[in-house]
C-alpha cells in the first residue's frame, strides 16, 4: 500500500458543484501539503499544514479550502467548482523538524485528476 | 522573489545520449536546491538534492552541482536509459521555511530505443 493515499484518483464534476479530495498517510509525518499541477507551471502550492492545528495558504489557495482532521488526514475542498480548477492535484508530506538531514523531502501521493465542465 | 526557471521540453534522446537539463533559479538567502522526477501516472519523488554551494547531489546516475556563482543546478547523466523517460523538475526551498519548496515548470524527457 501507498505511504500517501489520495482519494479519488479521478473525478469529472459540473460548475458550481462542491468537492472533496482526501490525503491520508501512514508515514507518521506531521506536515502535509495540497499542490497543483497544470501544463506549462510546474507545481503551485494551496495550502499547508506543519500540525493539527497549523493551516496556512500557499500561492494559490483562493477558491479553496483544507481540514485537517488528524495528524494522518488532510483534506482539499472545492466549495464552488469552476472549469479554471481542472487539473491534478498532490498531497505530500514532509518529516519536521525543517532544517534538519531530511529537509525538503516531500512524499508525495498519486494525484488526484479532477475536471470541471 | 524566489523562482526556479528549467529548460523547456520534451527533451528527446537515444538511450546512452548524454543528459544535461538546465536549471536556474533566484532567491534570497542560501536556498536548499533539489531534483525531483515524476513517472507516468505517479507522483514527484526527490532524486537528489544540494544544501550549500558547491555542494554536488546525485542518484541513480544522475548529477547536480549547486553553482552559486551561476545560480545553478542542472542536472546531468552520462548514459540515459529508456526507464529515464519521465518528467523533471528543479526545486528551491524558501529560506524562511525549508520545507517550503517553490518548483520549476518541469522538462519532459523521452528516450527512445
């Protein structure tokens, strides 16, 4: 089994609708990450969290929203969906303390495809 | 503020081709510099990284040194292999928050028998 688990790996879903992608992992980390892919821009980060009770927004968290429900569960909410917010989504992790050996070793999910119409 | 700029692709090559993807980057403070590689239908996983200058990373044949006189970190392999067909990208971690990483666009590389 996958360290980070996303769920649903794809989903095709109307304007307007709301949506849920859901990250769980067993790697015991504490930090976990909400990224987007799209052609031509690399990555672009939505929101993080370093614990439970930490969230923060990344470059481009408008029209989105995260729970994170456990130390293991991170979850990234689409309340309106619009067609500009098609594309793959990640969920990774990272070991704390930052700036120790492991430093910027992200453990990344699958991805989760998500189309708007 | 802080950017990673890559090569464009695809790169196309003939297995045992020499590799370079070029990749440069700005930033404030003393960034930690990385490599990651993205299979088909998988996510990113980090290939090598560099924290200081003149530090050199390297993993499964591949190379990066961390030129700062340059702002640099292109990677590079002597003999790519058609298993090395993936999609690459440059990283730098933002110097507040190390664990932070700021990605390049990504360059595609296909190596055909």
């Amino acid at each position: 089994d996958a360290d980070v688990t996303q769920t649903p790996r794809n989903r095709i879903t109307k304007t307007g609708k709301r949506i849920m992608l859901e990250c769980s992992q067993t790697k015991g980390h504490d930090r976990m990450y909400w990224y987007r892919q799209d052609p031509g821009l690399g990555l672009r980060l939505i929101y993080y969290s370093f614990d439970v009770k930490d969230i923060n927004k990344g470059e481009i968290s408008d029209g989105y929203s995260v729970s994170r429900q456990a130390q293991a569960k991170f979850s990234l909410s689409l309340e309106s969906a619009i067609p500009n917010q098609t594309a793959l989504y990640f969920c990774a992790t990272s070991v704390s303390p930052s700036g120790g050996p492991r430093s910027g070793e992200l453990f990344f999910g699958e991805g989760s495809r998500l189309t708007v119409l | 503020g802080n950017s990673v700029t890559q090569m464009e692709g695809p790169v196309t090559l003939s297995e045992e081709a020499f590799l370079t993807i070029n990749c440069t980057y700005t930033a404030t403070g003393y960034p930690s510099l990385f490599w990651y590689v993205q299979y088909p239908g998988e996510g990113l996983q980090l290939l090598l990284k560099a924290t200081k200058a003149d530090d050199k990373g390297s993993n499964k044949g591949f190379e990066a040194t961390y030129r700062k006189e340059t702002t640099s970190f292109h990677l590079e392999k002597g003999s790519v292999q058609v298993s090395d067909s993936a999609v690459y990208f440059c990283a730098l971690s933002d110097p507040g928050n190390t664990d932070k990483l700021i990605f390049g666009t990504g360059t595609r590389l296909q190596v055909f028998p």
